[in-house]
C-alpha cells in the first residue's frame, strides 16, 4: 500500500514522492535532522493564535488516501486511491489524553493507523474502507464521490467512541481536510513524530454502500474558508454589556511571559502597556457601576482571565516578525567588535554565545542550557556594564537585570524562567564556593524546578536567561574544570557605546543564523583554546603557586617520582609553613587532576602524580 508525499522546495516547487505505508511509519519514529516537529510543537505551546511557524514549508506534507504524480504541464495527476480515509481528533490537552484517544481508536478493527499530529494537539487516524464487495474507485471523479459518501458515516462512528478518551472538553473528530483544500480525497497531514504510533498489519475495512446519499448525514465534509464560525456561547446581557464598555476605552493582553494582564487606554495609547494590579481592577468595576451595570470585581477578573484577552509573548513577536528580515550585514560581528581586546577569537566566541542566547529565548535548547558566560575584565569606567545593557533591545529592558543575589537560590531560579538576560556584575564578590558549586550548576541548567508563590507543587519551568559578567579583577576564575563555561576578555580601552544599535538588524540576522543551523556551542577545538585563553584569569591559591617551586613535571617516568596529593602537599607545607592550611587539601587535588601534561596512575592509596622535587 502506498501513498503520497508533496515537498516544497525553497523555490516555493513542489515534487511528488510515492512511497510504502511502512517506509512513513519507519520515519515517523524520529524527528529529521533539522528537528522541525520538536521546533513546531514547541511555537505552538508558546506562539500566540495569530503566529505562523516560519518553517512549516519545510515539513512534507503526506496525502494518505492517493498515489500521484506530475504531468508534463506540471500538474498534478491522481495515479491510484487505497481507501484510505484520514481523520484528525483534537484539541488535545496534552501527551496523556493523545494516547488516550489512539488507544480508543485502536479498538476499532477498520482502523489502520493511530499517531500524534505535528502540532501535537491532534490525532491522526488512517481508516480502512471499501465497497460492499471489497472494490475500491478507479476514476478520480468516483474517488472524490466514494469520500464523500465515507467521511460522514466514519466521523460519526468514530466520534462516540473518541469521546471515552476525553479528559476536558469536546473533542471534535472531522476529515483531515489541510487548509486550502476542499477535496476530501486530499485529507492529509503534516510529516509527524511519534515514538509510539498505533498501526495494524491486518484490518477489517469499513464498507461504504455506493447508493448511500451524502444529504442524509448532517455534516459538511471538510472547512471552508467562507463558512460561517459557530457562534459563541449564551452571554447574560449585563456581562456582554460590561465586555463592550472595556473594550471600547481599553485594550487587553495576557503577557504570558510576565504572568498577568496589561491594558493600555485607547486614547493614551501612547502611555504604553501597563500592569492590572489590584486598584486597576478596582478603578474598572467603578467604571462600570457608575455606568449603570450591576456587576462585581470578580466578573472583572473573569474577563480578564479569560480566553477572551489575547495571549502575547513579547520575546517570541518580535523575534519572529524579524524573519527574512536580515540585509546580510554581519551585525553582531559589528557589536563584537565595539569590546577592544586583544583576543583574537572573542568575535567568534561571542557570535557563538549570543545565538545560544537567542535560541534559548524562542525555546530552541531544549536538552541544555547556554553553559557560555562571557566575563569582561578591566578597571573601572570602561562602560562594561552599560554594553551588557545595551544588548537588550528597549522594548525587552524589562528583560533583563544586573542586581541578582546568588544566595537566594530560589529568586536566582526564578529569575531564570523570567528575565531574558541575568547580568553577574562585580563577579569578583562571588565566593568560590558558590562560584564551584551553585553557579557552576545554574550556568548549565535547560530547566528550572521551582513553586510559585502559594503553589502546592515544585512546577518545571523552561529557562530563558543567559548569564553574561563583568569584574574589576584579573585572577577571577577559580574552578580549572569550570573555565570552559566562562569567555574571559580583557579590555585594552573603554567599550564604545556612543553608537545606537540596529536592533532589528542585529536580532534578524541571529533568527537567519539559528534558522541556519549555525552551532550555537563550542567544539572541542574551541573550547580546549577558551580554556587555554582563561588560564590568565585563574585565581591560584598558595598551594598551586608553591607547586612550582617545590616541583617539576618530568617528561619520562624515571625522571621523577608517583605521589599522592597528601605527600605533594605535605612538601609544599614544610616549605611554606603556616600559609598552607591542610583544610584545602580537597580542591588541591582538584587542581592536581586538571593539570595538563601531569601524568597520574590509580596505586593503593588513591591516584599518584608523576613529579620531580627541586
């Protein structure tokens, strides 16, 4: 059995491809190279109703009930029909009640195949069905009139028994009819992901009788574009009233990013958006009673947390309306630059690290976080702190803070899932301790567990803040296995900050770069040589700088001695005398095992090191 692929190429072409059902299934279990399903299932849990997914071209398009192919006129031409037909259920509420309504489909002997739709909100059922005597159309005419006589009758089967797996509301079971089509031979979907789809190697096909009249089912097979929407439910004539007073002087948005509703008075618009606090909504339920309408606070709050206020994520508008944006100038090379160094990879380092940054706003590093700091070294007044403002466009300022107190991990945490960039200035006041320990975990998390104030449970929120710092100091860094996570540069002069930045350019071109697969992480190559460039910035304890007076590494074995850091240490202690503390014995060690061309073997009594004492 086999059906049809159509691909759209860059060029906006499509090509045709016939393939078996179970070469589909085969590919249905993984997501693409490009992680196109992952990337999409996650704009649409984050994207307003109104955002498209500037990738969906991208994604094949299967058409399960025909084969076909291209004329020479470049047309389309049904070569053969299965019967196979495709229905689509949803909206689903999430992964459990998907499953759900495969294994209720699964029930059913003429269903063929059951899997999770690409926006992850539907089901996809592929059903068979045939005449009474096991025929099936040969004539593209008979083909579009045997569908139109199905659809009706299976949608209603399937309908009854859909709904036992329901955990909300309604779900609605319909042809899988893609918009911008009105045949029902042409039900298909987008290429999808499933790891556990349902599929029966043998099934009972449903029997469609070829006198069966499509007047006698009440539905209409398949959208249209001008059909009229269904209209919305009963509304008492007082609360319909207080909706048309609000909306006639305010507008409303839900900011899904800050957690609560702003409004903006149409004839101050240009005030901004504001929070609705608690005397907002007080001073609209006055509004409202002085104009007459008996209503209360609470039908004030039911409004505005309503699906009635539109949703708005202002990190996720504006980064996808820069899309096909960009004029192709390197603008973040341009910004990189403006940071005088001597290093000669910070460019690139930095591109690396604002595209991680980026990416992780729109969701993109799902499995782990950005792990890059960049860390800006110089005396005072040379604006560092002014330029890690200024990466934030101004719109977005409420993004980002330079105020965070580590101690207080849960703040830090949640100022993760908040805030879009997390500005560690004065780095040198952190402790080593937290800079080994907590920070060195937080820099790589990819999601954040906390409770909400007067929560019940510990929520999984997605991180969206990257980390960028600033110090004073040179010997700043003291953690040699943690060094990689940190892009230390020292300044030669001040940042230049004079010049405004093309915003919309610089975010352009990062949306046309991830969109790219441009790698937003250091390869191995990179980061042996970040690690090399941040040994200047290692803040070296006694221990370490009595290391090399009292020791040399040989570079063959019986040129010097295996000892165990306890003897190391106990000769750097007789030489150094009260200045070494026994109590650091453990993070001496540490940098024993990270010092390069130190060669060390597993004896009796822990790991040896291979030395030469002076």
């Amino acid at each position: 059995m086999k059906l049809s692929f159509i691909r759209t190429d860059k060029q906006n072409r499509k090509h045709f491809k016939n393939v078996p059902l179970e070469t589909m299934m085969q590919k249905v279990l993984q997501d693409n190279v490009t992680n196109d399903i992952e990337n999409l299932r996650d704009f649409v849990e984050r994207a307003d109703s109104w955002m498209t997914y500037g990738r969906m071209h991208r994604i094949p398009a299967a058409y399960p009930s025909v084969t076909m192919r291209t004329t020479k006129e470049g047309d389309r031409q049904v070569t053969g029909f299965n019967g196979l037909l495709t229905l689509t259920v949803g909206p689903l509420h999430d992964l459990k009640e998907a499953e759900a309504v495969k294994r209720m489909a699964a029930l059913l002997p003429c269903t063929k195949v059951a899997l999770r739709g690409s926006s992850g909100k539907t089901v996809k059922i592929l059903i068979s069905a045939s005449r009474p005597n096991g025929s099936l159309p040969e004539e593209e005419n008979e083909m579009e009139a045997f569908c139109k006589q199905a659809y009706p009758l299976v949608c209603r089967i399937y309908e009854t028994v859909i709904q036992l797996a329901a955990t909300s509301e309604r779900l609605t079971v319909m042809p899988a009819v893609r918009e911008g089509n009105t045949s029902l031979l042409m039900a298909g979907f987008r290429m999808t992901v499933d790891p556990h789809p349902y599929m029966r190697e043998e099934t009972m096909a449903i029997n469609i009788p070829e006198n069966l009249p499509v007047e006698e089912v009440g539905i209409i097979p398949g959208p249209s574009k001008n059909a009229e929407a269904p209209s919305s439910p009963a509304i008492s004539e007082m609360m319909q009233r207080l909706i048309d007073l609000l909306e006639q002087q305010y507008n409303f948005r839900m900011n899904t990013m800050m957690g609560y509703v702003e409004y903006r008075k149409k004839e101050k618009w240009h005030l901004g958006w504001r929070p609705v606090d608690e005397r907002v909504r007080n001073s609209l339920a006055m509004e409202a009673r002085l104009a007459g309408l008996n209503v209360w606070d609470k039908d004030i709050v039911r409004y505005l947390n309503s699906g009635m206020v539109r949703a708005y994520n202002p990190i996720e508008e504006y980064l996808w309306g820069l899309v096909n944006k960009w004029d192709g100038r390197d603008y973040i090379g341009a910004l990189a630059r403006r940071v005088p160094t001597k290093n000669p990879h910070w460019p690139q380092w930095f591109r690396t690290w604002f595209l991680a940054m980026v990416a992780q706003w729109l969701g993109m590093k799902r499995n782990y976080g950005n792990a890059l700091v960049p860390l800006l070294i110089s005396k005072q007044g040379y604006n560092k702190s002014t330029f890690c403002k200024s990466l934030i466009p101004i719109d977005l300022q409420w993004g980002y803070t330079d105020n965070l107190i580590l101690s207080e991990k849960k703040s830090v945490l949640q100022a993760m899932s908040q805030f879009l960039l997390i500005n560690l200035d004065e780095f040198n006041q952190i402790s080593p301790a937290v800079q080994q320990g907590f920070l060195k975990n937080i820099i790589q998390l990819a999601s954040v567990k906390v409770k909400r104030p007067y929560g019940r449970h510990v929520e999984d929120f997605p991180r969206l803040a990257s980390f960028i710092a600033t110090t004073n100091m040179a010997d700043i860094l003291v953690d040699p296995s943690g060094n990689r996570r940190f892009i230390g540069v020292e300044l030669t002069g001040p940042i230049d900050v004079s010049q405004k930045i093309n915003y919309d350019q610089l975010y352009a071109q990062a949306v046309t770069l991830l969109d790219q697969k441009e790698p937003t992480w250091l390869d191995e190559e990179q980061t042996r040589l970040l690690m090399e460039s941040n040994r200047q910035f290692q803040l070296c304890s006694p221990e370490e700088q009595f290391f090399e007076e009292c020791f040399t590494i040989p570079e063959k074995e019986e040129d010097g001695t295996y000892l165990t850091t306890a003897a190391i240490f106990a000769v750097i202690k007789k030489k150094a005398g009260s200045a070494i503390r026994y109590g650091n014995l453990i993070a001496f060690g540490r940098f024993l095992s990270n010092m390069e061309h130190l060669k060390q073997k597993r004896i009796r009594q822990g790991t040896a090191y291979l030395v030469r004492q002076k």
